[in-house]
C-alpha cells in the first residue's frame, strides 16, 4: 500500500528539485555510454587493414556524443527495458559519424575537433568510402533489434539527411538563400537525426505512436536549437574552443541564419563584408570583428537566440505526456544547456 502522498507526494517532489546540470545528466547514462564507446571500437573491426587504420583514427577523435546520449535518456523516459539501447545509440553516431565525414570531403575541411580531417589524411577517394561503410555497418547493426519500424525510421532520416547535404552543395556561395530554405536545410541535415534518436526510443520500448511523435518532436526541436546555436558559435564562439577558425562557414560559402538576418536588414557595408568574406574565404582578422559588430549591434544575433530558444522550449513542451523523473527531468534541462554552450 502507498504510503500517504506516496506517488503524487513523490511526483510533486521530483518536478519541485533543481535542473540537474550537464555532469548530473550524463551521469545517468554514463556506464551505458562506456558501453556505447565500447561497442563503437570493436565494431570497426574489419578483416580491411585501411578501415582499421580510419575507424582507429575515428575513434580517437571522440566527440560530444550527444546523439547516443539522447537516445539513452529518451529510452529511460520512454520506459525501455530491453537489451538494444546501447546497439541503437551507437548505430545513430555511426550515422552521425558518417554524415561529419562526407561533410568534410565536400567542404574540402582540413580541420575537424582540433585534429586532421579524415578527408585531410587520407584523401577524398578512400574518405568517402569508408563514410559509406560506416553507414552499411549501421544498418546491418540495426537490424539485431528486430524492428521494421526502426529500420523504416533509419532509412528516411539518412534520406533526408543526403537530401540535405545535397542541398547545401546548391546554397554554397550563395547570399540569396531565404531563411526558409535555411531552416529546411538544418531540419533535413541536423534535426531529423535527432529526432530519430527519440523516437527509436519510444518504438523500442512500444509506446503508442502519438507518444512516439511526441519524442520524434521533441527531438527535431531540439536538433534546430543546437544547430542555430551551432552556426551563431562559428560567428561568435572562441575559436581555440571551437577547434576551428571564426567564421568557418561563411568562408566556406555557408549563409547561416544571422547572416540571412543581415543580409535582409543591415546596411550596404555589411552586405558587402559578408559577399566579400564569402568570395575570399577571409574569415579571420579584422573582417570578422567588423561583421560581429554588425550582427549584434543590428540585432541579428539575437533574433537567431529568440528562435533557438523557441524551439528549445518548444521541446521541452513534448514532454507533459511523459512521467516525472531524473531522465524527464535531463530531457528537460537539456534544451538550455545546449542553447548556453560554448562549443
């Protein structure tokens, strides 16, 4: 028998506690994203001597694995018991994995997390290959969870995700792109992934579809507050944190949300520092400290954080379905943490 104020007492009590902050968060997770690691190393095992050599390469580099961890936490909201949620996580940074690969071959970056580019070390020809058998080796994982559905989901977000990629190539060097077309373009290449990570969740663990769609939502919003927040970083973010130099995509042809603001609005001079930085690739010394002045004096930095945050707290909406706890809680905390980082 529950003992007086036993499960609404305890509900009132959990919603009442602070936001846990990003070490509580990933503490949640963090044996189950060791395993993660784990399984990410030994599955680029490969009789090939060159895939060893790259998935070693790979592995090293690291990264945020935010997408393993939102996949993890959506699975615990969600309810999921059963043994695939470290497979699923690591198949999504496979993906995730291979989409920062191809994007390195067509943006010709040499730099990626502070290191060489794969793309940089070992060339274009074998790069884009191994980027294709990273995402064949995440579907053949995939498919030991024994789920149509998931594979259904795999497919379309890596469909759009290409689509995405694809679309870029169009909007490079471009200053005419609109803000909707940007929009769709973070949805398809960013967004999408994101989303699958919850929603894989909720089909694993057999929820309703309408309680899977809430995660899939959850997910797609905050996948366009972490890319919004992404591209204001290029602009703003210190570049020896960001492991890049300051203005990366503008130099490499990329009109970001800010810049399309500015474009719209600002005065002729910063028009033309943005074309003129976009067709000499001058992205560092004086150029750049002259266009951030005009991005936040004229308001387009700001209006890209009001819409970051939109969605951030439109995420966090998706979640009243769903009942209290640390990893509900950790899902709706995560939104600001990603809006207030600095890399």
């Amino acid at each position: 028998m529950t003992a007086p104020g036993g499960l609404r007492g305890r509900a009132e009590r959990l919603l009442q506690e602070p936001a846990p902050n990003l070490a509580e968060i990933l503490d949640l997770v963090s044996d189950r994203l060791g395993e993660v690691e784990t399984m990410f190393r030994d599955n680029l095992a490969s009789p090939v001597g060159i895939v060893r050599e790259i998935g070693d390469f790979v592995t090293e580099g690291g990264g945020k694995r935010v997408r393993p961890t939102l996949h993890l936490l959506a699975a615990d909201v969600a309810g999921y018991e059963g043994p695939h949620d470290v497979l699923m996580a690591c198949v999504l940074e496979y993906i995730h994995s291979a989409t920062l690969i191809h994007d390195d071959i067509i943006d010709e970056a040499d730099v990626r997390r502070g290191r060489p580019s794969v793309n940089h070390r070992w060339g274009n020809a074998v790069t884009v290959l191994f980027g294709d058998w990273l995402l064949s080796k995440a579907m053949e994982m995939a498919l030991r969870a024994g789920s149509l559905r998931i594979m259904e989901i795999l497919s379309e977000l890596t469909q759009r995700m290409v689509e995405g990629e694809m679309l870029q190539t169009r909007y490079a060097g471009r200053a005419d792109v609109s803000r909707e077309q940007y929009l769709d373009l973070i949805e398809r290449k960013t967004a999408v992934l994101f989303g699958g990570c919850c929603e894989t969740a909720g089909v694993m663990a057999g929820l309703r579809p309408d309680r899977c769609r809430a995660l899939r939502r959850y997910g797609l919003n905050l996948g366009m507050a972490f890319q919004i927040v992404d591209d204001l970083l290029d602009l703003t973010g210190d570049s020896a944190v960001l492991g890049k130099p300051a203005a990366s995509d503008l130099r490499e042809g990329k009109t970001t949300l800010p810049v399309i603001d500015l474009l719209a609005t600002g005065p002729a001079r910063a028009q033309d520092l943005v074309r003129a930085i976009m067709t000499d690739g001058r992205s560092d010394g004086p150029e750049t400290t002259e266009l951030r002045v005009f991005l936040e004096e004229g308001g387009a930095l700001e209006r890209s954080r009001r819409l970051a945050r939109q969605h951030a707290a439109s995420a966090a909406g998706e979640l009243g379905g769903f009942g209290p706890g640390p990893a509900r809680r950790a899902l709706e905390s995560l939104p600001d943490l990603l809006i207030f980082r600095d890399r």
